[in-house]
C-alpha cells in the first residue's frame, strides 16, 4: 500500500515538476509571496497616505487640525476647489478628500471623502483619521469644558453668595401676606355697611330750627342777666370802697399807737436783751404770770409783745386794703369782662344763629349727600367685597410663593450641594469619563504578523483547492485514467494520493513562507511548533479535500479552475479579511463564521497570535474536525460519482 | 479443452441503453482472438467487462471457469489492456510509465526494472526509455502503451482499438508486435473495427453488432462459410458513383452491395468478370474515365458487411 502511495505520489509530484514553469510557481510562488508581502506589511500603520484638503478660510482651528494630521503617515494636499478635492480621490490622485466648513463649530461638520470602493483601505483611513480628529476635537472640548467648569463653579458662588436673597424674599413674602391678612381684615371690619338711614338729618335740621328759637330766648335771658349782674357789681363796689376806707381809719390809729408804745419803749430803756415776746402766752393768765415772774422788766416785754402786735396788725391791715382794692380791681375787671361777655355772648349768639342756618342749609345738603353717600357706600362694599377677595387671593398666591419660594430655596441649595458633590470636576473627567486604552493582546506587532496567519491559510486555501482539484482534474483528463482502475491497486489510493501530494506541496509551500518569515521578517510562528504544524495539515487537508470534490464532480480542467478560483474567492470574501463578517447580514454571517477560510484562520490566529496549543482551540478546533469529516464524506461520495462518470 | 475465457449469456446496460445483449463465446488459451465491430457496437463495454472494470447485470465472464468479478485482483494481475487512447502520463518518459505501473501491480522493484528493459527492447523502445511521453511519435506512443500493459506480465492481453490512428507502416508493425507477444504465450484478445487487422493476425474472430456477437470462428471459417461475392474496386473521375450504380442497376447488372473506400468505390458482385464489361460500358455512357480497377479475392469484410446489414 505504501509503496503504491509512494508512486502515486512521485508520478503526481513528477507531473507536476515536469514543466519547468509549474516547479518555479510551486517552490519559488511561496517565496515571491512572502517576499514581496513581508517587504510590504513588515511595518506597522498606514504609509503613503495622500489626502486632499479644501478650506475655504483659514484659521488657526483649521491650521492646528491639519498640524495634527500632518504626519509621516500622511501628506496634505492643498486643493482649490471642493469639486477638485473631491474629483482627486475619484481620480485615485488622493486617497481622502477632507472639506473644512468656513466656521468650524458645534454646528457645522468637516466632510470626510471617501473612496468606499476601495474597500481594504477605507476602514482603516478612516479609523486613523477620525482618531486625529477625535484628539483634535478632544483638546477643543477640553477647553470649552474647562469654561463650563468655571462657569459652573461661579454659578455654585454666586447661589451660595446670594441665598439670603431668597431668605429676604421669602420674609418680604410673609410680612407682605401678613399685611394683606391685616389689610383683608381691615377691609372687612370697615363698617362699611353703616345703615346711613340712622342718619335722621331732617330731624336734626328741624331740631337745629328749634334750638335757633332756645337759643335766641337764651341770648335775652343772658343779656338781661349780665346787665343786673353790673348793677350788683356797682353796688358791691360802693360797699368796697367803704370798707377800704374803714380800714385805712383803722391803720391811722394803730399806726397812733404804735408811735406810742415805741416813744414807750424808748423812755422805758429797754435793750433787746431785756426783752421777750409774750405772744404765746397772752392766752394763758397763769402761764403769763409766770413767765412775768422770771423775767427782768416785765414792761420792756410788754412794749415789746405790743410793738410786735401793732406790727402784725398793721400789716394786717395793709393785706387788708390791699386786698380790697384787689377786689375793686377785680369788680371793675369783672364788670368789664361782663360787659365784653355781653358783646361776646351777643355776636356769639348771633355767630351762633348764623351757624345755625348754615348748619339748617348744611343739613339739607347732608340730606342729599346721605343718599349718595347711600349709593357710594354701596358701591364700595362690593368693592369692599371685591378688594377682599382680590387680597384673600393676592395672599393665597403669596401663600403658594412662599412655598414656591422654598421650593426655588431646595433647588438652589441642591443645585449648589450637587454642584458642591460633583466628584467630576475636572475637563478630562468630562470628555473621557472614562479613559479608554487600547492595548493590543500581543504587543511590538507589525501587521505583517496578524496579517501572517490569514497568508498562510489563503496560501493554503488557494494552493489546496487549486493543486488538489487540478490533480484530480488531470488524472481525470489522462488516458491513464483507465489504466489505473485496471491494476489492483486500490481505487482510493488515487484519491489518497492526490491528498497527499496536495498536502506535500502545500506543506513545502507553507513551510518555505513560515521559514522565510521566521528568519528574514522575524515572525515568531508560535511557541507550540507541534499544534501550529498538526493545524496546518488539517486545514491543508480541509481544503485539498474541498478541491478533490471539485475534481471529482466537474469534468474538465477549465471549469474545475474557474470553479476552484471562484470557490476560494468566495470563502475569501466571506472572510473578515475585507470586509467584517460582523457586516453582512446575519444569516449570510451565519454561514460564514464556519466557512472553512474563517474557521482555519481563526484556529492558526490562535496558535500562531496567541499561542494556543492544540486542545486550547475551543469550538473552533470541533468545527474544523466536523468539517473535515463532513468533507471526507463528500470527498468518498464524488470520488465514486466520478468513477461512475468514467465508466460511462 | 477448457476454454480460457468464457462470457456465458453477458448483458450490461448503461442508463437505458442495453449495450451487451447475451453474449456468449470463448477464448482458448494462446489464441489471438479478434473482436470485430462497429463503432458503438459494445466492443470496448465487453473488454471492459472482462477484466471487471465494469460489472455485468447479468451472465458470467469465467476466466478459468471462475467468475471474473469474484477474482478481480488476480484477474487484474492476469489480464493487461491495451488501449487505443494510450493510457499512460504523457509528462513521463517511457521508463516512469512503466515504473509507475508496475509499482501498481505490486512488483518487486528488480522484476519491474527487468520488465522494463524486455518490453522496451520488445517493442523497440529502449533507446527512448527516458523520453517524455508527449515528445514521442503516434507509434512509439502506441508501443509504450503495450509495454505498460504488459508490464505485469500478463497471461493474457487485450487490446482495445490497438493501430487505431496509425499509419499502414506502423500498423504493420505493431501487428508484427503483437503477433511476436502472443508468440511468447500470450493469450491476445484485440477489438478492431478493421477488417484488414483482424484478417491478417487474429486466429479466431468474433464479430459483434449492437451488443451481439453474431458469429465466430476463424477467418478462412467465415469466409469459407459466408463468402459469396468478389470485390471489384473502381476509380474514376469525376466519380459520380451514385449515378454510376444507379445506372449498373438499370442496365441489370448483379451488385450485392457497395461501400466506398476513400476516393474508390468496392462494388461486390457474384460474377467480376461480367459485371466489368458492365461497369466498363456505363462509364463510357457517363463520360467517367476509369483511372484505376481491381478485382479481390472476397474478404472478412464482406462476411461482416453480410452480418451487419451494409450495402
């Protein structure tokens, strides 16, 4: 068995090798590839990017984007026309055409022109340069943010500063309820409602009439008295006159006599200290007898107590007369102001008529004032009634302000407290409330090696399906076709066979790319050397069982190529290596996270990336397992559809 | 003497067509055997069918008195077939063929070199047994094709359509090939729509017609026994034959019947002798210049053409 392997093999290998352009694609192929795809993607980031700028103005917002921008990666051209910028990208002379609105604000938008044609490298444009502009846009939010804080801040002052205006308010608030309670209450108590009928003014009119009539017998009677009461005046003043003189006779003759008891008093030799007043007791005989008794001259002391009497009497006696003639005075006075009482009383009493009739016509007017008075009052009870109620409201309302007051008071204390508790306060913690890093699982790549595992199976793919399909196909197309199933060999060993020299072939080709990348571009093929080869043989063997199929089903080279073309084609584009799988609809999604491309990429990604051993693949490892097996299946089923074609 | 090969009652159908239609003879061991048919008239299916590349509906192929099918890999072993398609790698030289093939058969590496030199020496290849295949001419081509089907060593060999495209040199000698193989012991059995190759080499022939085998037996055999005309072939200008047969036949002459053969025309009639100053009168009628006539003893052909239905 192995010996007819081993000649199936040779006789395949040495078919192939025969043609001297077949052994240079196949065993230099590898090497151009990886040469030429090492030599391109052995560095990281975009290179070479050409992008068409048109801005209308220029400012310094504009010159400080496109500093951010104006990297190695990236060559500005300047464009002088919208229209140019973006006929530029459709010529492929830029690969992006960035048109700057005349004022670049919160409102206006940068335009980004793009080629989405070109598929491979929009995405990625697209990414690096929406990355600038987000840090561009980053620094302006910082700044603004920034302003924002300030203002916030101030604001957060300026309540703090100012709530005893609300305090001041809110009292102001209460004192005027207060007032308006007062007012509403003053309102209501107003006896307004007086019954102005109890104004009697007729009554009071005829009773005024009535008091004319009192009032001028009264001003007779007034007169009448007044003139006998200046007759008794008179009279009493005669009698005054009298009595002075009376009392002036009576003055003569003490002052007679004290003339007398001083002469007296003199002759008698008395000294002062011979002397004392008996006054006390003139009214007690013994007491006086006795005080007589002690004392030296008993004369002296009786001229003396004399003279002193006579003293008091006359003065007496001038209090006397003086008072009398204070009297005369005072009837004389008393008679004037009698008389001056009668003028008086008689031009008040004719003031008082006048009055009086003034106060009859008053009245009358009163009388017709009351009635409109009546009517006012009315109206300005219901007023009244009005104005309390408009008040009893104004004082709800200011009621409801108070409370709104409070309400405003809360807000502005949670406005500051919240803007007191902002723990966010700083413009970074704004615009990046949280910081985002992205941190690549392998680090110091180059896109050459997450690039490497989809190369190896897009090698493998196209290598597998096209030598694997082309073998069978040739086998087919050969006379010796017949020849084979005539030997006792068994019939599967052809198919076998082509296996193997698929696998051979691919293997070497894999193996050349792998060597050349570990040594010349420095790709590290993976730690677990045994899985990544294990890997690369089954999904050698997935896809060589795939063109075996193709071989087996179709009936000439041409359309089993063009068939292995498209089918690779397919399963490359069905990939995530130009456009995502994520990006497709979710059913077509569906059936292309376990095409056979996606499936070994995402297992030799693992292995070769992440250094996955065998039996850490996950699901991915089964689904490859499933499909190889499912595939074998198919590759049996074809082969004896094909061998049935043959025989017809 | 127990045949070596014995198709007893063999029908095979592919889709709705029946192609062998109860087939029965037999080879005897040594024999060149012919098989004489008609394009599509299941020469290929029964050979085919003989060495088990396709398995019979119904009826036995014994090879030995045993059932071929229950045997195949000593029947493998046993039978080689040539083809007319030269069945081998046209990017190999002659001596990677024979390699290959004789791995195939599970031959000892010496053995398969020593067959190598033998058969190439045999048939006249050994100073090419590293040339490319497709570098080769139509009749090495040919002889390399015999060389790998004798590689193995077979006890019998069938050739299918072997001088098929070959030049009437290189068909004289690979039928002196192949009589020189069946002088070695080897049974040959060889399909062919050429009367004239089954005639000059075969020893038994069997003629086949829609899946039929209508008859077998020797050449002389069939001859002897279903032979009744001679062949008169007749060259003139311009060559209106149809106006000429037609006239024949007006004028009472005897034909059998008629095939053209290249620029000639093979008229078979009982009487040559006076169905010449027949055809000789008409073409002065017709103003034809004869340009060439002979006259043949009657052929296989003509027993074919009588079993076939030709004119």
């Amino acid at each position: 068995m192995i010996t007819e392997l081993i000649a199936i093999i040779n006789k395949n290998l040495r078919r192939l090798l025969r043609s001297k352009t077949s052994s240079l694609i196949i065993l230099i192929g590898p090497l151009l590839l990886i040469g030429i795809i090492g030599l391109a993607f052995n560095k990281t980031g975009l290179f070479g990017i050409q992008i068409g700028v048109f801005s209308e103005t220029k400012n310094d917002l504009v010159n400080s984007v496109l500093e951010k921008i104006d990297t190695e990666e990236f060559k500005m051209v300047m464009e002088e026309s919208k229209q140019k910028c973006i006929l530029g990208v459709e010529d492929g002379r830029t690969h992006l055409c960035l048109i700057f609105p005349p004022e670049i604000n919160s409102t206006s938008n940068i335009e980004f022109h793009v080629d989405y044609s070109r598929l491979s490298l929009v995405f990625t444009l697209l990414n690096v340069i929406s990355t600038k502009f987000n840090q561009q846009s980053s620094e302006m939010s910082m700044d603004l943010t920034k302003q924002l804080l300030e203002k916030v801040q101030e604001t957060s002052k300026t309540l703090g500063d100012n709530a005893n205006l609300i305090t001041t308010l809110k009292e102001n608030a209460r004192i005027l309820g207060d007032k308006l309670s007062t007012t509403v209450d003053s309102i209501e108590n107003l006896g307004i409602d007086t019954d102005l009928s109890q104004f009697n003014v007729t009554l009071l009119r005829s009773q005024t009439e009535q008091n004319k009539v009192i009032i001028g017998d009264y001003e007779e009677s007034v007169s009448t008295q007044i003139d006998e009461s200046l007759v008794q005046l008179e009279k009493i003043k005669q009698m005054v006159i009298v009595a002075r003189e009376d009392v002036r006779n009576r003055k003569k003759t003490t002052e007679n006599l004290k003339e007398s008891v001083d002469w007296a008093y003199e002759k008698q030799l008395c000294f002062a200290q011979q002397t004392e007043d008996l006054t006390p007791y003139l009214d007690d005989s013994e007491a006086l007898n006795e005080k007589l008794l002690t004392l030296n001259n008993p004369t002296c002391s009786f001229l003396y107590t004399a003279q002193k009497n006579a003293d008091e009497s006359l003065e007496t006696l001038e209090t006397t007369e003086e008072q009398l003639n204070q009297l005369l005075i005072d009837i004389q006075k008393a008679k004037v102001e009698l008389s001056e009482f009668k003028d008086e009383s008689t031009f008040v009493f004719e003031a008082a008529n006048t009055q009086l009739d003034t106060a009859i016509e008053t009245f009358g007017t009163i009388e017709t004032s009351v009635e409109g008075a009546k009517t006012q009052l009315e109206n300005i009870n219901s007023a009244k009634q009005t104005l309390s109620s408009d008040l009893s409201s104004a004082n709800q309302l200011i009621n409801e302000n108070m409370l709104t007051f409070n309400t405003i008071e809360g807000i502005f204390s949670n406005i500051q407290n919240s803007i007191s508790d902002m723990s966010i306060i700083t413009p970074e913690s704004i615009i990046r409330p949280f910081s985002t890093q992205i941190k690549p699982l392998k680090t110091k790549m180059k896109m050459l090696d997450y690039f490497f595992p989809s190369l190896i199976v897009l090698v493998v793919m196209f290598v597998s399906v096209l030598l694997a399909s082309t073998l069978v196909m040739k086998e087919k197309e050969t006379s010796a076709y017949f020849r084979n199933f005539i030997t006792p060999a068994n019939n599967f060993f052809f198919t076998l066979g082509n296996y193997l020299t698929t696998l051979l072939i691919a293997g070497v080709q894999i193996s050349i790319v792998i060597i050349i990348a570990a040594t010349m571009f420095k790709i590290n093929p993976g730690a677990n050397l045994g899985s990544l080869i294990v890997l690369v043989l089954l999904v050698i063997t997935l896809f060589s069982f795939l063109g075996i199929i193709i071989g087996n089903l179709l009936r000439n080279e041409e359309t089993t190529t063009l068939t292995a073309i498209i089918l690779s084609v397919i399963m490359f584009m069905f990939s995530s290596m130009i456009i995502p799988i994520e990006s497709m609809s979710p059913k077509i999604a569906g059936f292309a996270r376990i095409n056979p491309f996606v499936i070994s990429e995402e297992v030799l990604r693992k292995a070769i990336i992440f250094n996955r051993g065998f039996f850490e693949l996950g699901g991915s490892i089964t689904i490859l397992l499933i499909e190889l097996i499912v595939l074998f299946g198919l590759t049996i089923v074809t082969f004896k559809v094909a061998k049935k074609q043959a025989e017809e | 003497m127990q045949p070596i090969i014995s198709f007893q009652n063999v029908f095979k159908q592919f889709r709705d067509q029946n192609v062998l239609k109860g087939i029965n003879f037999n080879i005897y061991q040594g024999e060149l055997f012919g098989l004489i048919g008609k394009s599509g008239a299941g020469k290929t299916t029964l050979l085919r069918s003989l060495i088990g590349f396709y398995k019979v509906d119904s009826g036995k192929i014994l090879y030995k008195g045993k059932e071929v099918t229950h045997n195949l890999k000593e029947i493998k072993q046993l039978f080689g077939f040539g083809t007319q398609d030269n069945c081998f790698y046209q990017e190999l030289t002659c001596a990677e063929n024979m390699r290959y093939f004789g791995k195939l058969y599970r031959l000892p590496k010496k053995r398969i070199e020593q067959n190598i030199e033998r058969l190439l020496k045999l048939v006249g290849l050994w100073e090419f047994k590293n040339q490319i295949a497709n570098e080769m001419s139509g009749g090495m081509q040919r002889r390399l094709d015999l060389a790998c089907a004798l590689i193995h060593d077979p006890k019998i060999l069938i050739l299918d359509e072997p001088t098929t495209g070959l030049d009437p040199t290189l068909r004289r000698s690979m039928w002196e090939l192949i009589e020189r193989i069946n002088l070695l012991g080897i049974t040959i059995i060889i399909s062919s729509h050429l009367l004239e190759e089954i005639e000059q080499i075969c020893t038994k022939v069997a003629m086949i017609k829609s899946g039929r085998i209508l008859v077998t037996g020797s050449p002389d055999q069939l001859k002897e026994l279903y032979s009744k005309n001679e062949e008169i072939h007749l060259e003139t200008f311009p060559g209106r034959y149809n106006i000429i047969i037609a006239t024949l036949i007006k004028q009472g002459a005897k034909i059998s019947y008629t095939r053209q053969e290249g620029h000639k025309i093979v008229l078979y009639v009982p009487q040559a002798e006076k169905a010449l100053h027949q055809i000789l009168h008409v073409l002065e009628e017709l103003n034809e210049s004869l340009l060439d006539v002979d006259v043949n003893k009657p052929s296989l052909s003509e027993v074919f053409e009588a079993f076939t239905g030709g004119k």
